[in-house]
C-alpha cells in the first residue's frame, strides 16, 4: 500500500499563507486533510460552534474545488490519531501549531504518538508573525510590557521578511467533500440565538480578504479616532476571521505595509497586531495565567458573589445605558467594540466586583472572535492583575465613557430600543430626566427601562477601599 501525507487542520481555514497546506501540496501528488472536532472543547465556547459550522461548510467546498479530500472526526484527538496511524499507512504528518497551554500539551502527545510508530511530520506556526518564544529581553526573560515587547517584535519580524505569500498551486479534479453526518448533527448548533448572527456575518477566507480591502481603502486613515466611537464602523472586524485562521496576521501586515502614507490610523491598527501577539506570548511564557491571576496580591482580592448582578450584567439590564448597549450588541452578534469591552469589563471587575474569571467566561462563551491568549490577557489587563495592566484604581465612569465616546447616544439607541425617545443630553443617564420631560416623552424609568443596580459613586469609593485593603 502506497503510503500518504495527510495534513492535521486546526485554526487555519485558508488557501493562502498556510505554511502546513503549502508545504504538503508542494511534496504530494494526493493527500488528506482532517479536522478533529472535540466537543469538550466548543461546550463553553456555544457562539463560536456556529462559526466553526459555517467556516467548514466553506472550507471543504473550496479544498473540495481543487480536488482536496476533507475527513472530519468527532471525539478525543489521541483516540482519534491512534486510529488514523493504525487504519492509514501514513508517511507524513503535517500541522499548523497552536501556542497554547492545552494544545500544545495535545500537540505533544501527538509527537509522541509519531515517534513511537516512526511516522515523521512537520510543523509550521501558521497564525503568529512568530514563534512566542523568539522575543525576548536582552536577560532573556519574557516581557511583560506590551511597548518594549512591541517594538522587538516588529523589528524582528520586518527584518526576517517572513510572510509566506503563496497561495497553493496544487490542482486536480473536484471531488464532493461531505462530511454530512457530522457537519448537521454534531457541529451545527441548533438554539435560535445563532440564528441572527447570519445577518452580520460571512465567514470564510474570501470574505475576510473582502473586509480588509474594504478596510484599508476606506477606513484604516481614521481608524485612530474611529476604533473608539462604536457607532460607527470604525473598525476592520476582522478578529472572528482571524480566530478561525482564514485570515493570518502576516497577510494583514502585509497589505497594510503597502500603504504609502502610513498615518495614525496605520500604526494603531498595526498595533493591535501587536496586542494579538503580545498576548499569545504572555499565555505561552505564563501559563497560569489561564485560570490565576499573574499578579498574584490579587489572589487577595475580596470578590463578591453577586449571581444576580451578575445575570443583570449578562442580560445588558444594569441600567447604565453603555454597559447594556454593549451586553445587548455581544448577544446579538456574537461580537462587541472594543471599546465597550473595556467599557464592560470594568464595569464587572470594579463596579460589582465579581471576579474577572466570570467576565472571561461569558466573553468565551458568546464571542465569534474568542481567542484565548487574548480573552484572558484582555480581562487581566482590565482588572489590573495582568501584565501592563491598567491600574485597578482606574476606574472607567460609564456614564462619562457614554458621553464621551456616544455623545450623540447613536449607539446606546441601537441597541437599547427603551431609550431611543430619550434626549440625548440624558441618554447616558435616564435617571436625571427632570419630571416635565419625562411626561413630554412618556418615560418612567423603572417600568420603560431599569434603575442603576448600583451607584456609581458608591461602588467607586467601595472598589478603591478593596484596592486599599490589598494593598496592606
């Protein structure tokens, strides 16, 4: 039996700058792809099984296209790689590598599993500008503040000229890849919440090469002033593509790197790049930091179990238009500007002080763009127990945030329908209607709407006392 290379599918759905499908394409006449699908890992991540439905449902049509079989597996990946190395006369294994904590812990059992059969196999890093391991301090030590890691992150990278830039030539006749069974009964969702993120979203590589077109023609010269005001379309939204890999970070700079005035709105969004990479580096040199805090005088910090405030926060009913404009776009869409993160997120850790574990899990379960170094890293830094982190005595005010970033209260009346009739001197802040304009508008603020859940005031004075008490 002629043995064959087969390719492990992981977080790259693309054609282009796919080092793995690249090299495997180039070295044989037929091969296999396969995508190991382990519901363990998607039952805390529900938002992102309807991406994951659609992203295969488009990959395996266009592998399909050039000829390319697509075998998708449902279980625990070494069962599944010991049945492939028992049934297959394998030659050759090929992957793109993860660098987190658990898959690298899986890859490395799979290593194992190939050496021990003396199956050889190649990996590649497919989904980084670079190994997290090849930015460094001069001591050697990792970094732990984004600006310095930055700056010889890119110096590095600009001077390897490492974007792959090919896309596979490999052609042969079209063949239909299935994977009915699978796709529909298994990794389909079936609750209505997916149901509306069709009509934000169009996953696959063609679209996310369409967004950033799109983005660098039209948007990326404002994108300094624009990614902070969430309702306009100011942002590439490129992050779910790039979670799935049908798009790399290499493309992007590279596109953006074309730009001839390279402006503000340039180096921001190559900045964000940059946040991408820092935190897969933070994750990868600390690995703790998945479930503990980094800094660990935070594993002091008197958190308060509030499981109703908590559920008021998920369901976007806190009161503060901002926070429940942002909770109501998240449920929606799958997605939530960054901003309003920020805007969120802060609201959890300090304004209710419920730990930033419970954030993390809500962002991880709803997010189309969940990645985890940058979940993690992104909660830390708002709680201010990670690294670079915003100090924890910085607290966002969601009613000056609003004002500030939503002057005109566009966004909060998209998303909260409750107060689109209200003015928009008190759109951020219902409460202070004076009674003559409530009746003009025919508003009670606890029947149309909600009462703060707490006072800002109040739960200020009660973080930094918190804070105060770590301190000691």
């Amino acid at each position: 039996m002629q043995k064959k290379n087969i390719l492990w599918l992981r977080e790259d759905f693309r054609l282009e700058d796919n080092p793995a499908l690249y090299e495997i394409s180039k070295k044989s006449e037929k091969f296999t792809i396969f995508y190991l699908y382990n519901h363990k890992k998607f039952e805390d991540r529900s938002a992102q099984r309807w991406w994951l439905y659609q992203s295969l449902n488009n990959y395996q049509k266009k592998l399909g296209n050039i000829g390319i079989k697509l075998e998708i597996y449902e279980g625990n990946e070494i069962d599944i790689v010991k049945n492939l190395i028992k049934n297959e006369n394998i030659n050759t294994f090929y992957w793109n590598t993860v660098f987190t904590p658990q898959e690298l812990s899986i890859e490395k059992k799979v290593e194992n599993l190939l050496d021990a059969k003396s199956i050889l196999y190649q990996k590649f890093n497919g989904n980084l500008l670079q190994n997290p391991f090849d930015v460094k301090k001069k001591d050697n030590t990792p970094f732990q503040v984004f600006t310095p890691f930055w700056r010889t992150a890119e110096e590095i990278y600009l001077k390897s000229k490492n974007y792959f830039k090919k896309k596979i030539n490999y052609k042969s006749k079209a063949i239909s890849n299935a994977n009915v069974d699978i796709l529909e009964k298994k990794i389909k969702p079936n609750k209505d919440w997916y149901k509306k993120f069709n009509i934000y979203w169009k996953p696959g590589e063609d679209a996310a090469k369409s967004l950033l077109k799109n983005f660098i023609e039209n948007n990326i010269k404002d994108y300094g002033t624009n990614r902070d005001i969430p309702s306009v379309e100011g942002t590439s939204k490129l992050s779910p593509y790039l979670a799935f890999g049908e798009i790399s970070p290499q493309y992007i700079l590279n596109e953006c790197y074309k730009i001839t005035k390279k402006n503000i709105g340039f180096r921001k969004y190559i900045n964000e790049i940059g946040w991408r990479e820092f935190s897969h580096h933070l994750l990868y040199h600390f690995p703790t930091m998945e479930k503990n805090n980094l800094r660990n005088q935070f594993d002091k910090f008197p958190w308060v179990n509030d499981r109703d405030k908590l559920n008021k926060w998920k369901k976007g009913i806190t009161g503060y238009p901002i926070v429940d404009a942002g909770m109501r776009e998240l449920y929606e869409t799958g997605w939530m500007h960054n901003r309003v993160r920020m805007i969120t997120a802060s609201f959890l850790v300090k304004h209710l002080r419920i730990d930033w574990r419970e954030g993390e899990k809500h962002f991880r379960d709803c997010l189309l763009d969940f990645n985890l170094p940058n979940n993690i890293a992104g909660w830390q830094w708002v709680a201010g127990c990670g690294a670079d982190a915003a100090p924890y005595f910085r607290i966002f005010n969601p009613i000056l945030q609003g004002e500030k970033f939503d002057p005109n209260g566009l966004y909060v009346k998209k998303w909260v329908k409750e107060l689109k009739d209200i003015p928009k001197k008190y759109v951020h802040k219902p409460w202070e209607i004076p009674e003559m304009e409530k009746k003009l508008i025919n508003f009670n603020l606890e029947k149309n709407y909600y009462k703060p859940i707490v006072d800002h005031k109040i739960a200020r004075e009660l973080a930094l006392a918190a804070f105060k008490e770590l301190k000691k």
